[in-house]
C-alpha cells in the first residue's frame, strides 16, 4: 500500500515539477514524527479517529509551513486513515526519487543520531564504494547499542555492538 500512495505522490510531484520541494516537506514531517513521540502516537494510534487526526495533522503543517502538494498528501493519508503508514511512504517517496536521479539510497541504522561530519563520512565511504551517489535512509535504533548496520540493495554491513556481541556470546558457548 505504501508503494501505490509514493507512486501517485511521485507521479503528482514530477507533473507540477516539484519533486524537491515535497521531498524537503515530506524530510521534515517525518523529522517532526521522529522528534515527538506525542505525534508518533497521534500518527500510528489507531484510537484517534480520522476527524481528530486529520485536525491534528493540519494544525502541525500549517505551524511547520508545510504546504501544497506534500500537505495535502499527509492530509490525504490522515483522511483515509493510513496515517500509520506515513513513514513507510515516504521512505517509498525517498526511494523512487532517488532512482529517478541514478541515486542509490542505503538503509543506515545507528544507535544515536548522527552529525553532520559522520554523515559526509558514511556517504563520501559508500560513493567510493559504489562510484555512485548515495543517499541515506537514516534509522535510529538504541538497541544495537553501538557500531553501524548498511544495507545497500542486497548486501548488507552489520558492524553493530549488538552484533559482535552476539558473536562473542555464541563463541563462549561452543568453548564449553
């Protein structure tokens, strides 16, 4: 379902030639989700109904000056009720732009958040990798305490503490 909704949303953003300007809206709703977890609540709660959410919803974007084509896309999905699945399209959204471009886009899990110099750091480390440019499907997950996991396309880089943790543990099994 989050293919069909990115799909129409990129075939609506491409028509009005606005693709980056969605794109930026749609970066800094999920970057309101991802900082409040009253919103995350609002958004993946199925006890709030559609007239409380789509109210809701349409305060948050006029204060985040969020408008045109990508409001009406979150009112939209906050209307039909797949406001749970906001995140999974944009991500979607992310993805088929990026392939529009010739970009290919790697899902990156982190413990914490990342700055600025360490993102330059993991895109410049995976363009030389690749010879193309990357972008960055950024995921925040304290549980793998530490380290790093990439996946791009197939292959898949998992240098997480949780990981090498795992292995340590699995080790001291086999030694006794």
């Amino acid at each position: 379902m989050a293919g069909r909704y990115a799909t129409a949303l990129f075939d609506l953003a491409e028509e009005a030639k606005s693709t980056d300007k969605v794109l930026g809206d749609l970066e800094r709703f999920s970057a309101l989700i991802d900082g409040s977890s009253d919103l995350k609540r609002l958004v993946k709660s199925p006890v709030f109904s559609s007239e409380e959410q789509l109210g809701a919803i349409a305060a948050i974007l006029d204060k985040a000056k969020i408008s045109g084509i990508a409001a009406n896309f979150i009112k939209l999905a906050a209307q039909n009720r797949r406001l749970f699945a906001i995140e999974q399209m944009i991500r979607a959204f992310r993805a088929l732009v990026a392939k529009s471009r010739g970009e290919l886009t790697a899902k990156v899990t982190v413990s914490e958040p990342l700055s600025d110099a360490r993102l330059k750091d993991v895109k410049a480390a995976l363009k030389e990798v690749t010879s193309k440019d990357v972008t960055l499907d950024l995921k925040v997950d304290p549980s793998i305490i530490g380290g790093i996991i990439v996946q791009l396309g197939s292959r898949m880089v998992d240098a997480s503490l949780k990981t090498r943790l795992s292995a340590i543990q699995n080790a001291m099994k086999e030694v006794r």
